[in-house]
C-alpha cells in the first residue's frame, strides 16, 4: 500500500512538472487604502469597531453587493471564451452604503466590513456591510 501511494505521489509530481504555463511567479506586493476622512468630515462615522460607544438609536442590519460588468472574449489565439470583467469602483460603493444608511435615518455604519470575493470562473464582488444606527451625541 505505500509502495502504490509513493508511487502515486510521483507520478502526479512528474505530471505537475510537465503542466504548461509560467513556472516562476514574480514577488507581488499589493496594498489597499481606503480614505474615509471626506465621509467623517460630513458627519459620517464608517468604524470596524463593533461596538460605538455613545448614545445611538439601532436602525438595522445593512449589506451592499458590488459586481462589475463584464463580457465574454475570446482567448488569445482561441475560441474559447472568458469572462473579461469591468474594475470595481469602490469608493462608488461606499457612496452607495453610505445614501443607504442615511435614507434609513442614520449617520454611523458600526462593524464595518468590505469583504472581495473572486474565484475561477465567480464573477468578482465586494459585499460591504455593518450595523446601520443614527448616532444621538453628536452635532448634525
């Protein structure tokens, strides 16, 4: 039995080696900032913090779900088909989160999260969500 599994392991590892496609991935650095300061200027509080500690009234659970646009293109030299997607404007979709909560009454999105989600062949999104409450101890 472990004879046929080493042997197993190795054909699959002579069989990874023989895969096309690039064999070195260059080092990637990748950094995100997104600027809240002009929201907090207007009055808007985006925290991660759960819990906020002044006087609030709860308004309720939100969740926004951003995708792009996209369209099917043929592979380079192919037939084949993908998806070619459009970028996600993110500072769009905090516009957005933010209108909602102040239709909703309010002025504070606590627990804030933006969550991406990518995958193969899983059109790509961010979900932004948190607790949506209109913060009482502040001047508006």
């Amino acid at each position: 039995m472990f004879a046929r599994s080493v042997c197993l392991l190795a054909t699959l590892a002579a069989l990874a080696g023989c895969a096309s496609g690039p064999k070195e991935l260059a080092p990637l650095k990748e950094f995100l900032a997104i600027d809240l300061r002009s929201y907090t200027a207007a009055g808007f509080l985006f925290t991660p913090d759960p819990l906020y500690a002044g006087k609030y009234e709860s308004l309720g659970l939100v969740s926004l779900t951003v995708a792009p646009s996209g369209r099917q293109v043929p592979y380079k030299n192919s037939s084949q088909m993908h998806w070619e997607w459009a970028p996600i404007k993110l500072d769009e979709a905090l516009r957005e989160a933010q209108a909602r909560v102040v239709e909703m009454g309010g002025n504070a999105l606590v627990n804030f999260k933006i969550e991406p989600k990518t995958g193969l062949n899983e059109r790509p999104h961010y979900t932004i969500s948190g607790f949506a409450i209109k913060r009482l101890d502040v001047g508006r």
